[in-house]
C-alpha cells in the first residue's frame, strides 16, 4: 500500500456572521458562500506543516491559505495524523472524514500525484501536482565527507526515520554493511536535526526537509551533491486532492496555481521555508 511514511518514509469559519465551517468537503460555490475553505495538511510534517509556538506553519500551509486568498475566501489548516496508508488519508482527509470524528478538508495537500492511486480511489480527484520530490543525503561538515561511495560511511552514526525509504537503503543496500551504524527517529526532521546537533555524521531524508534544516543550521550541514547510488526511488510529484463531488474546485485550484507558478508567487513560498521549488515532472 502507497503511504506517505513509505514516500517519506502531508476559530469557526465565517463570513461576517457567526458562520459555521463545512461539516463535509465542499463545492467550490458552498466554500465562497461560507467564506472559509478548509486545508487538510499532515500532522507533524516540517517543512510542510508543524506547529511552531502555537501557530500552525509550513509550505503546505502558506500555499493552501494562497490559494484560499485568491478564491476569496480565509484558509483554514486542519492538521490530520497520517494513517496506514494514502487511500486511508484520502478517506479521511477528503471525502468521509476520521473513525474519530474529524470532517474532512475541502482540499489535502501533499498527495502523490500518482495514477494509479488516483484509479484506486474514485472518491476523490488528484489535481494540481506542485513539487518534485526526491530523496538527499545530508552529512555533518566537520565529521564527514558526504561525496563518498555510502559503503565508505561504515562506522559513522547514521540516521533515518523508522520504517521509511531512507531507513530501508541506509539499512539494505550494499549488501547491509551499513545496517549496524543505522539509528532511527520518528520523523525525517528529526533525522536531519540529529545531523545538525551532531548527534550523527549522516542522514538520508526527502530534500525539503533537508534543505529547510539546512537554512536554520548554517555550514554545520553539507549536502550530498552526487546521486544515491541503489536508490530505488526516482522521486515523486505531490499534488492536491478534492472530493469527487468538488471538480469545479479543483478546476479553479489548477488555474490559481498554474498562475502561481508562472508568477514566481510559489517559489517564493519555497524559498521563505529554505526550500528549492522544483516543478513536479509531467508526461
């Protein structure tokens, strides 16, 4: 099953009166008539979406508000826990709502634009790919030499989050040698911010969170600048998705965006979070 970890590893509303959010995802005339549009963003997810001294942040925040802003309508981020699978956040984060009771958004950010999971999952529509995603390894300047073969990092304090592609080809490939020196956390922010304390020579993660870590820890990080070598995954477009009841939504999201792009406005989302924009690779 396609997971976010697996990839990485994503006040009541108003108009002038007192008027309710949407308990379920809304088409594009509800969300102007209710004058709020509800973004679904992962929980504990930097540089896309984190709470940073009682404030909901990240690029995936600042894009959805951008795009709310531009629909005329305020944006508001609802964190949701990523679930077992990308078909489970859907589920949850788009067309039916949590076991627990959480409504869905109007729109999720940081869906893989993938086909296939789009077929899967008929009540809800992939649209907007925004980014180009791929793995990066990031090394401790003063303790390790980040251009070597990776089977030449035997014995440095490696690190990657639990159960994720990094983890997998810190720990699998080459044969395991590397297996013993891998130590796990529970986020990829975590791996780089270990990096950074000196806690561990080396990291792999995606490349926004490394390049958002590198941007608070100055020259104490140097990226990897050669490729992965038996890294299986090329990397990956993220995307948004609406419920399949809410294509005029989706419609105006790809128009707002594609205007964004050409713009520079999304670049300059990415640069305030020490992230490279990367358009995604379309076919």
């Amino acid at each position: 099953m396609l997971s976010r970890r697996g990839f990485v590893c994503g006040a009541a509303a108003a108009m002038a009166g007192a008027v309710a959010a949407p308990l379920v995802a809304a088409p594009l005339a509800k969300i102007r008539a209710l004058g709020v549009m509800r973004i679904a963003v992962y929980r504990d997810f930097a540089p896309w979406a984190a709470e940073r001294e009682g404030r909901l942040v990240g690029i995936d925040v600042d894009i959805g508000k951008l795009i709310a802003s531009k629909l005329g309508v305020r944006g508001e981020a609802i964190q949701y826990i990523a679930d077992e699978s990308v078909d489970d956040d859907l589920r949850n984060m788009v067309w039916r709502g949590s076991l627990l009771g959480q409504a869905p958004g109007d729109v999720m950010m940081h869906v893989p634009y993938d086909r296939v999971l789009g077929q899967r999952n008929d009540r809800a529509v992939l649209i907007a790919p925004y980014y180009r995603e791929s793995f990066a390894m990031v090394c401790n300047r003063a303790t390790t030499d980040c251009e070597v073969p990776p089977p030449q990092l035997k014995g440095k304090k490696l690190v990657a989050e639990l159960d994720s592609i990094p983890d997998f080809y810190l720990s699998g490939s080459f044969g395991g040698v590397l297996r013993p020196d891998v130590r796990n956390k529970l986020s990829g922010e975590a791996a780089v911010a270990a990096v950074a304390a000196g806690e561990a020579d080396a990291a792999v993660a995606t490349r926004a969170q490394v390049e958002a870590a590198m941007k608070a820890a100055g020259d104490r990080l140097t990226l990897r600048k050669g490729p992965l070598p038996a890294m299986t995954s090329p990397g990956w477009n993220v995307g948004m998705a609406v419920k399949d009841d809410s294509r005029d939504l989706g419609d105006e999201i790809e128009r707002i965006m594609e205007g964004l792009a050409k713009s520079g406005e999304l670049a300059g989302v990415f640069a305030a979070h020490g992230v490279e924009y990367r358009p995604p690779l379309l076919t």
